[in-house]
C-alpha cells in the first residue's frame, strides 16, 4: 500500500532558486491519475501536477506543458509532441493534451513548469511519461487461445484445473525495449523465462465482459535474453469470469509481446495456433468463493522456461465463444412447510435454502394458486416473499437461483485498465497461534483484511495440508463459519516432499482473520501462516487520530473495511458467497473513500462497468458486474458516486461520458411515479434498528436528489437547458415530497413530521433539502427528538448512515453527533469496537455479549458502509472541507468538542496536502493548519473575537498571509493562501 505521506524529494528540494526564477516548482506529475502509466486509451490525455513552495500564498499564475517523443528530447526542452507556451492559468488539474495526434504504444514524455504571481518562472519539474495504448481493434494480432479441459482421466471430481499455455521465441540484439499487452476470459498470470510479469493479481479485472474488457500493458525489457531463446508462459484461473457453475472450458488468453530493436525493427510475439497447452496442472482448482487446490506432486518444473519439452501438450483452442446456463434448485417441499394459517413469510436465502449457483444474486420464484387462480411471485436473494390474502394458499412449485452465462468477450471493447491494480498491500504475522482441539491449529493474525495466507511447511510427499477461514471464532476457539453461507472458502496444498515449501493461491481471495490448519505434519509454529494482504493499490490519503483510542482504532477500522472491500470493484464483503459490486455500499461510502484513499482510478473502471451493466430502461442495477434488481439509493450511485468524484478530483469527464446515462435514470424514476411519488420498493433503509422509513419515502426523497444532482452536473457540463429543466424537476419534488409526507400544522405537535417518523427520514428530507424553510426546523427538532427517543443512540441502516452527523452539524448540533460517534454502548459505531473488531460490521449487532452472533444468512463482519461517518471524522470533527472544486477552496472549520483534548488529520488532496490540528491543554487552544499553495482556505478558529487570536506569536489580524474576514458560528474566520499557520486562542 502506497502511503501518502512519504513525501517525494522533489516536493521538498531546498535548492535555492536562481536569481529571478520562482520558488515555486511542480511536482507529483501524474496522467489519468496515475503516475507514469504504460498504457492510456484517452486520444487526449489529461495531465495533472501539484505547486509547492515555501513561501505563504504563493499562486500559479501561468504553466507551460513540454511533451516529447524521447526522455532526450525532452531533456533538451525539445516538446516535438506538444509545447504548451505560457498559458495564463492557475489550473493544475485535468489538464488535455493538446498535442499532435498520438499512436499506439508511442511513449510520450513530459515536464512542466509554472509561473509565480510575480511572474517568475520556476525550474522545470523532473521529467515524467505516459504510455499509449492500443487504441483501435486493428492494432491486436493476437488471437484468443484456450484449453479444453479433459475431466475424464481426473482421479479428482473436483478437478477444475488452471490451464498452462506457452511459446518460445527467439531474440535479436540489442533490444531498445519490449511491453507485453494481455488480458484473459478468466483471471492470468504471465512469466517470462520462468519468472513471473508484474505485481499485479486478479488481472484482467471484472467488468461486464460481454460489453468490455480491460487489458494491462508490463515493461519486460530487462526479462528478456537478447541474442537467445526466449520462453513466454501464462497460467489461467476462473476468477469472476469463469464460476464453476457457468461451465467449463472456455478460459482463455489473449497477449502481444512487442519487442523494440536498437536497429529500428519490431517484433509481435502473439498468442496464435503456435502455443502449447496442457490441462495437466498442478493447480487442481481455483475459485473465487471456494477457494484453491494445489498439488505439489504434478508440478510440472520448468514448464514456463526455454528448453522444456512441451511436445505431450496440445494446440490450443482458437477464438472461442461464451456459454450459457442456469441453475435452479426445486424448494418446494421448504416453502411448503413455511406456509401457516394460509399465509406464507419466507426469506430468500442461501442459508435456507442452500446455494445452487455461488456468485450470483438469486431469485425465488414460487407458482402458487389461491382459491382458484394460479399466481407467480418472485422476489431477490436477501428480501422476504409474503403471501396474503383470503382463500386456500397452495403452493405449486417453488424454485431458487438464477441463469447466468459466460460472456462472448470476442466482441466486447478492448480497454487499458484504468484502476488501480490489485497488488499485495500488506503482510500480517500471526498473533497467536492455538490448538482448540488435536490436530485442529487457528492463527489469529490480529486483523480481519481480504487477501490470502502463505504457507510454509516440511513434510512427506502426497501430505495435504488444509487451511479454512474465518472472521470470528465459536466460544470453543474453533473458526465460526456459518456467516460464509455457500462459500467453502477453503484452500489445499499437497506436499512434493523434499524439503521446506512455501505456498500461496493465485485466483482467490478470503476475508478473514482466522486461518484453520488441519493436516500439518507435525506442531507449526507461528511461522507457518503469514497473512497476504490484497487489494486495489489505490494509495492511502488520509491521516486521523484523537485523544480517544477507541475512535482511533474507528478509523483504522473504516480504513481496513474500506481496503478489504475496494478489490477490483467496491464489493460488500470479502468473505461469503457474495463478495458483488454493490451500488448502494459503494454511494454511502464514496465520501468517505475518497478521504481515505486515492480513489478516483477506482471509480473512473468501476463507472464504466456500471454504466455498461445500465438496464434498457434507464434503471441503474444493485450490483455491478452481474447487474440485478433495481432499488432506491442503489440505483442512485450513477449520478452520486460520479458527482463525488468531481468534487473532490475535480474530474469533469466522469460526468459528461456517463450523462447520458445519468438522464435515462432519472427519466426511469419519473416515469415510474405517479404525481412525482415513487412507488414503494427495494431494499428500504437496510439494517436499522427497527425505525423502519416507509419505502416510497426513501425512494421518492432519492428521485428528488438524483434530479437536484442532475442539474448540477448539467451546469457544469454547460447543459443550461437541462439544468433548468431539472432543477424544475427537483424542486416540484420536492414540493410533492412535502404535501404527501410531511405535516405543515403549525401549532401543533406533528408539525413537521414526515411520515413514519424515523431518523433516516428527517435525514433524507433535511440533507436533500426537500422541506420549505417553515419545515426544516420542525422537521429537526423532530429528528433530535427521535435520538432522544431512543436513548440518544443511533437507528440508522445503509440509507441514512451517512447523512447522520453531517445533517446533525449542519442545524448547529455538533455537540449530539458527538455524542453518537463516541457512544460506546450499544448500538453505536464504537459498539463493536469495544468487542474488539477490526474492521466495520454488516450489522450494528453482529455480535453481542447478551445473545452471540446474528442471523448468518447476512451477518458479514467486513462491510464499510457503516464507516462513512469517516467523512464528517475529517470535514467536521478535524475540520478540512472541500469548499470548492477539488479543493482549490478549503474550510478548514474544526469542531472542538466531544469530550476530545485533540485532533489531528491529514489529507493529501490533488491539489497538495492539507493538514489539521486542534489541541486544548491549559486553558489554550491550538489550532495548526498546513494549506497547500495555488489553493485558498477560509480559517475558522472558536474564540469571542478575533483580537484574542494570535498566530505565530503575534495578533492574527496583523498576521503576514491572513485576512480577517469577520465573526461567524462562534469562530472568528480568516482568509489565506497555501503555507503552515499556528492559532492560539483562549480555550472555549
């Protein structure tokens, strides 16, 4: 894992600039995001930097962009490419190219510099570069190569082997260089000369494949042997393409090795009919859910190197298609037995009905007739199907699954990736290790994570050793697994013998913190399991820690759940049969991620796969790939996760290449309301405390923000007819909102009620600025009521989670929002962590002294949408707030409070890192602020007036680089540009 705070020397160069050039100097280069990437589809690329300076205040007031075509070229400040000139700007951010026409697999360098308020120039910025891409379908010559599973000789009927496939080749001297383009039908690993390519896993990724198909580019110059035979090998695993249940022998690969001469001439080294290829693995099985199976004893040594005799391997299939199928279970004779008194309340789940296809959100349909009429009713895995009514109840038949497929990628869309790779991030040593009966060994890594445990053991040949996974333990200390539902989540490793061995699967990844071995020869000892932690490298951003250890060990644990869970695609859980890309987690969340991590790539990949999983229709799907169901505060992703982008990365093309998807969701939520009503549907405010909102209430309260965000994105896109019209929209909404669920009674004690009284509900009507004026303080009083009502706890679910603090900040009651974030008993986000979580639960009680564990159908104890109040810990309780775009404006507005002596976070943003602290000790407040330069803050600091302020030692108001800019909230508020400050003030 990348961490955020190891600054790169060039931000900090202390060189002493020459006589009339600026101190300022452009660091942290990046394109796409990404810092000097292989491979970029984009025909115009964006370029990005930071300003640094020592210097309070100091601004770009111009750039210039250099992009060559070679890093000598560039070093001569040659920008054959593009030469930007002096542009009159202070932008930093998204830059375009604006150069000559670019080609595939062209290596572009560049460099920029600045100019200073004083119109000083700065030395130019270390060089950089950025790769093309293969940007049309002509520009692949490989085929699609695969092998056909022969099961029949298998002594294993759970023999779902990884595939070998190879090629050698010749090399001519001296190589200039050499990058090797690939993607797969299922998951791959690539080697070169026996040794493997990249630090990536789960490559190609997970996208709708059908539709597109992301492929990753690796520099393997110094892999190659010039002047020598060269071997080019991969494995294949199912992966997320290729599930058990979707059929077998249809993973394949698709790769290009492009080698570059000193002498001018290229050669395309391609998957063809040329390859060798053998079903004959050693890897018996891979699966995401199920886990991995290895044996030791079919290792086939030297398979990937020169010189192997591959002549018992096979050609390979060429250009294959997809496949189809289904799975469905037959429960009648369960649902049958659920009926009582002519009425039927069941729940679709694998834990009651077992799972017939891991993977795939289910179905249960049931055929039944009531008196005379025959009737069919269907509901999604997870929802209850009930059935009332007058009149005998007898059920026909009952089915549970789904259909699936897999998908002809043949003809999908070819695309760089342009996420963050999933990469090892981390490496856990075993806590404890422990031996709850004989034989039966549970390491405690100290840590719930997604990843995988390494192996090391001595042992006879043939020996298997099994490792099982867990979050939690059973009171025995044995591994508790019912939560994993139909996931066996169980990895096998048979001995070669010989010697030590180490270990680790390919194609799968576990949540867990537990790791059962059974079948170790002999005691191990805590070297024999080692925790791999995996997920997308998205770079850790954020930095935040108090006086409360509890609230501490809070964020480290939003932090994990938000690493567990952002693999590949913002998943809901690393650990069952599940594990999908939903969209209501992933909105609630995406505030919060974005101050934890450098999530922009993330989201740039996972919208387009959610844009491709968009319905006919307009509706947005629950998950993401494997698109199923439509749900309010789901389906909104579309336009909130975007938007969340664009304010804080201030990526504007994230909203005009999904608008168009953007209109058609909120087209389908109007043509599905009656009077601007949505009806009542989908998952409602999922997993609160029984303070159920009425579901047309959440959905119809959605349908008005998706408009009000709607019009807001067509503003800044420049769409005026459609911001009006949907601002329109919005606002009618809202007023439909209000006649039909709200009480405008004045004088009365429902006044300012909305309907079904719940906290989500104020939430929703508050945050998405529903309720006239007259409304919303009845409207909050009621809420702050409701709090009381229940103790001064919390009863939110997935909906209103987010909303929470913030909504209680915003109406001056940051004194109730600490309070339930510091809460410690239950429920309350600190409950669990005094139970010793680690990371965010599915469930405020998951777990609880009094009664143990949850239901296990849905009780994961790795799901962050419950850590989104990590944004407001940053915005409000440290106080570093976007107040513009990306951050070219900040409030830095900490709230002192909450029993706390002090708070202390940082952020590194796009536009440089910000930092904040505020300390109370002696009767003094301290309050220090770091502002990144080209960036303006608006300061506030509690005091009675600003003349009791001081910074640096001396009055504030005379303070060099600050303006006063008045009294407000209690804080007296100045201005400034980029530097470091230090506040005293009496303390309140």
């Amino acid at each position: 894992m990348r961490i955020w705070f190891v600054i790169p020397a060039i931000a900090i160069a202390a060189a002493a600039p020459a006589h009339g050039q600026s101190d300022l100097a452009a660091a942290r280069l990046r394109c796409e995001y990404r810092s000097s990437p292989l491979a970029v589809d984009a025909r115009q690329p964006r370029l990005s930097w930071i300003v640094t300076s020592k210097a309070r205040g100091s601004r770009q007031t111009a750039f210039q962009v250099l992009v060559a075509s070679s890093k000598e070229l560039l070093a001569r400040d040659r920008g054959d490419l593009w030469d930007s000139g002096r542009v009159a700007s202070g932008e930093t951010l998204n830059v375009r190219y604006g150069g000559k026409p670019l080609r595939s697999r062209m290596t572009c360098w560049w460099k920029v510099r600045v100019w200073d308020g004083q119109n000083r120039p700065s030395a130019w910025s270390s060089p950089a570069f950025w790769g093309m891409g293969l940007l049309s379908r002509s520009d692949w010559k490989a085929r699609w190569i695969g092998c056909a599973v022969d099961r029949s000789a298998a002594d294993d009927p759970t023999y779902l082997p990884g595939p070998l496939l190879r090629r050698t080749f010749t090399v001519g001297a001296p190589i200039r260089r050499a990058v090797i383009y690939a993607t797969a039908a299922g998951l791959y690993e690539l080697y070169i000369n026996g040794k493997r390519v990249g630090r990536d896993y789960f490559t190609p990724g997970w996208t709708e494949y059908q539709k597109r198909l992301y492929y990753q580019a690796y520099d393997v110059t110094d892999m190659l042997r010039p002047g020598k035979e060269n071997a080019l090998g991969a494995m294949l695993g199912d992966g997320w393409y290729g599930l058990h249940h979707r059929g077998r022998g249809r993973l394949a690969l698709k790769a290009q090795l492009h080698i570059e001469y000193a002498s001018g001439r290229s050669d395309v080294i391609a998957t063809d009919g040329t390859w060798k290829v053998t079903d004959r693995s050693p890897l018996r099985m891979s699966d995401i859910y199920n886990g991995e199976s290895y044996d030791a004893t079919k290792a086939i040594a030297g398979w990937s190197l020169p010189g192997f005799d591959d002549r018992s391997w096979k050609a390979p299939v060429l250009d294959f298609k997809g496949q189809t199928g289904s799975a469905w279970k037959d429960v009648t004779d369960i649902v049958r037995q659920a009926v009582a008194d002519n009425t039927l309340s069941i729940v679709a789940s694998n834990d009651r009905f077992g799972d017939p296809i891991f993977g795939v959100v289910k179905s249960l349909k049931v055929s039944f007739r009531r008196g005379m009429r025959v009737q069919e009713r269907s509901v999604t895995e997870g929802q209850t199907l009930t059935l009332q009514g007058n009149g005998a109840l007898t059920i026909l038949k009952a089915e549970y699954g789904a259909d699936s497929s897999s998908a002809d990628v043949s003809k999908a869309i070819l695309e760089a990736h342009p996420g963050s790779p999933v990469r090892v991030t981390d490496v856990l040593k075993p806590v404890s290790v422990k031996e709850p009966r004989p034989g039966v060994f549970v390491f405690d890594l100290g840590q719930n994570f997604s990843g995988w445990a390494r192996l090391k053991v001595r042992g006879p040949r043939g020996a298997a050793v099994t490792l099982r996974f867990a979050e939690m333990l059973n009171p025995d200390g044995t591994i508790y697994t019912a939560n994993l539902r139909g996931a066996k989540c169980t990895d096998r490793y048979t001995l070669r013998g010989g010697g030590v061995e180490v270990w680790e699967p390919r194609f799968t990844f576990h949540g867990f913190r537990y790791v059962e071995v059974t079948g170790y020869p002999g005691k191990p000892g805590p070297e024999a399991v080692t925790g791999i932690v995996l997920n997308s490298d998205c770079g850790i951003t954020g930095a935040w820690t108090s006086s409360n250890p509890l609230l501490n060990r809070l964020y480290q644990n939003i932090v994990w759940g938000q690493r567990s869970n952002y693999l590949e695609v913002p998943t809901d859980c690393p650990q069952r049969d599940e594990r999908l890309g939903w969209s209501g987690d992933a909105q609630v969340f995406v505030g919060t991620g974005a101050y934890c991590m450098d999530i922009a790539p993330f989201f740039t990949a996972w919208m387009r796969t959610y844009n491709d999983a968009q319905y006919p229709d307009g509706g947005y799907p629950n998950t993401a790939p494997i698109g199923h169901g439509v749900s309010p505060a789901w389906g909104d992703a579309g336009l909130i996760c975007p938007w969340t982008i664009y304010t804080m990365y201030g990526d504007r093309r994230i909203l005009s290449d999904h608008y168009a998807g953007m209109k058609r969701w909120v087209e389908y939520l109007r043509e599905r309301s009656t009077g601007l009503l949505r009806p009542a549907e989908g998952y409602g405010d999922w997993l609160n405390l029984q303070d159920d909102t009425p579901k047309d209430v959440i959905a119809t309260a959605f349908f008005g923000h998706a408009a009000d965000l709607l019009s807001r994105i067509a503003g800044v896109l420049g769409k005026t007819e459609d911001q009006r019209r949907y601002r329109k929209l919005y606002e009618d909404i809202g007023s439909a909102f209000t006649r039909a669920y709200v009480t405008d009674a004045p004088g009365t004690a429902d006044h300012g009620l909305v309907k079904g009284n719940s906290q989500t509900a104020y939430l929703m009507a508050l945050q998405f600025d529903l309720l006239p004026e007259r409304l919303r303080r009845p409207a909050f009083d009621k809420l702050v009521a409701n709090i009381e009502a229940h103790g001064r706890h919390l009863t939110v679910g997935f909906v209103g989670v987010d909303l929470l603090l913030p909504v209680l900040s915003r109406h001056g009651r940051s004194d109730l929002a600490y309070h339930l974030l510091t809460n410690k008993d239950y429920p309350s986000w600190l409950y669990s962590v005094t139970q010793g979580a680690t990371t965010i639960w599915e469930r405020w009680d998951g777990w609880r002294h009094d009664r143990g564990f949850q239901n296990p159908g849905m009780n994961s104890f790795n799901h962050y949408a419950f850590g989104a109040c990590g944004k407001w810990m940053f915005s409000d309780a440290a106080g570093i707030a976007n107040g513009g775009n990306a951050f070219n404006r900040i409030v830095m507005k900490p709230t002192v409070g909450g029993g706390l002596s002090w708070v202390r976070a940082r952020y590194r943003s796009v536009r440089g890192d910000i930092a904040s602290e505020w300390r109370i000790a002696g009767g003094k407040l301290t309050v220090n602020v770091t502002i990144p330069a080209n960036t303006t803050a608006m300061i506030h600091v509690p005091a009675k007036s600003a003349s009791v302020v001081t910074e640096g030692g001396r009055p504030a108001t005379k303070s060099p680089g600050l303006r006063f800019v008045g009294m407000a909230g209690g804080c007296a508020v100045f201005e400034a540009g980029g530097g470091s400050y230090a506040f005293t003030a009496p303390s309140p």
